[in-house]
C-alpha cells in the first residue's frame, strides 16, 4: 500500500521515506529508530545486538560504506 501510495504520487507519502534516507546518510541512529515501523523493537536490537558501538552498524563497523566514501569525498582531502 505504501509503495502504491508513493506512486500514485500522494501528497506526503515518500515523507517518512526521505526522512530515513536522511537520517541513514547522516550515520543518524537516534532518528533511524524513531522513524522505523518499529522503534521499540529497533531500538532493542540496536542496544542489545549490536557488537559494534561506532557510529557506524555491526554489519560494516570500520568498512562502512557512508563512513569511507564521506572520508574519501572530504574537503581537506581534495586535490587542488
């Protein structure tokens, strides 16, 4: 439903999307939980299953993805 909502172009419906691409970006856990279906239950797992406490997911710890490329692409790393 919520897809169909989002490609009938629904005033409002890819909000909470965007949202969590935003805060996904921004290695925002905090607003990842409380935009998620399940906030209770995100958070639990984040707490208690995460052997990672970085910033980054226990998935990728240093490897991250957002973490490397946002390293790479940084403005004192530029080549003049």
């Amino acid at each position: 439903a919520h897809a169909a909502d989002i490609a009938k172009g629904l005033p409002g419906a890819i909000d909470k999307d965007i949202a969590m691409a935003k805060c996904r970006n921004n290695l925002d856990w905090k607003g990842q939980i409380e935009l998620s279906i399940d906030p209770e239950k995100a958070r639990r797992f984040r707490e208690e299953g995460s052997s990672y406490k970085g910033d980054a997911c226990s998935m990728c710890g240093s490897y991250c993805a957002i973490k490397v490329y946002k390293q790479a692409t940084a403005p004192d790393r530029q080549q003049k």
